[in-house]
C-alpha cells in the first residue's frame, strides 16, 4: 500500500511540483519505481532486492570471485560479503576456494539458487512490461537508444576526467 502511495507521489512530483527538473532526477525515480515494484513482486518469494542483484549475476556467470561478484554489483566488498553471507545460509549460494589458489573466494549457486531463476525472471520481465505500457515499441527503442548513447557520453566523459586526473 505505501509502495502505491510512493509511486503516486512521485507521479504527482513529476507532472506538477517539477516537471522540467534535471533529467538525471527523472532516470532515477524511474528506476527506484521499477526497483520497488520488483521488490514487492521478489518478497512474496522470499528474496531481497540486494540478493536478487546477485543471482541475476550469477545466473549468467556463476562461479566469480568475491570481489568480481561487488563490483558487477556495484556494491562495496563488506556489503557484498554480507549479502552472500545470507544467501549461503539460506541455501541460495555456496561460496568457497578453488584447488590452487587459497586466496580468492568464489561464488556459485546451489540448486536452488539456480531454480530461482526460474520462477524470478519472469517477475523483473512483468515489471518491464508493467512500465512501458501504452507506450508504443518505436518509442521504447527509441528511449533505449536514448539511454545507451547517455550512457556512452558518460564513459567517455569519465575517460576523459580520469585522464586528466593522471596527467
């Protein structure tokens, strides 16, 4: 119910409080809308939104390391390691060294973790659905296109600011 009341205010916000504020502001009330609507869809499963962020990592590359798990998740080493932590008690992952290197903990799914994905995917592919609604697939493309090549402006806005700092 809150969840609701949330993305209504935020509705309210956009359309009438603010509706010419900064792009970035936008991008991210979209996202946290989608996050929380997936969120409430991933209790009724018993899953997080932090753990799911993993298991659709691990899904595609099972077996990372730690430190390679944190950083596809953009997260810090002790919020991934408490995150995996839980998943492992919950039987989800199972985290441990490979033959030949004592160092680095690698992360792999169990089971269940894998059968997740199953009855998970479909959950994030409603919300994705649930959110372009009435909008027609010309300018869903169209957004997506939008957003990668705001994305590749800021890669190489970052290389550049990186190189600058080095120089």
């Amino acid at each position: 119910m809150t969840q609701r009341r949330d993305t209504r205010r935020l509705l309210h916000h956009w359309r009438e409080a603010v509706p010419n504020d900064r792009l970035a502001h936008l991008i991210r009330d979209v996202a946290r809308a989608q996050m929380r609507a997936l969120q409430q869809r991933l209790s009724r499963h018993g899953v997080s939104f932090g753990h799911w962020t993993f298991l659709r990592i691990l899904w595609i590359h099972d077996g990372l390391t730690q430190r390679e798990l944190s950083e596809l998740a953009g997260v810090m080493e002790p919020t991934a390691f408490s995150a995996l932590k839980a998943m492992e008690a919950q039987g989800l992952v199972e985290r441990r060294r490979l033959p030949g290197n004592r160092k680095n903990v690698h992360v792999f799914l169990t089971a269940a973790g894998r059968a997740l994905e199953q009855r998970l995917v479909p959950l994030a592919e409603e919300v994705n659905r649930v959110s372009v609604e009435g909008i027609s697939a010309k300018t869903v493309a169209s957004v997506r296109r939008c957003l990668l090549a705001m994305i590749e402006n800021l890669a190489a806005d970052e290389a550049a600011q990186d190189s600058d700092g080095k120089a």
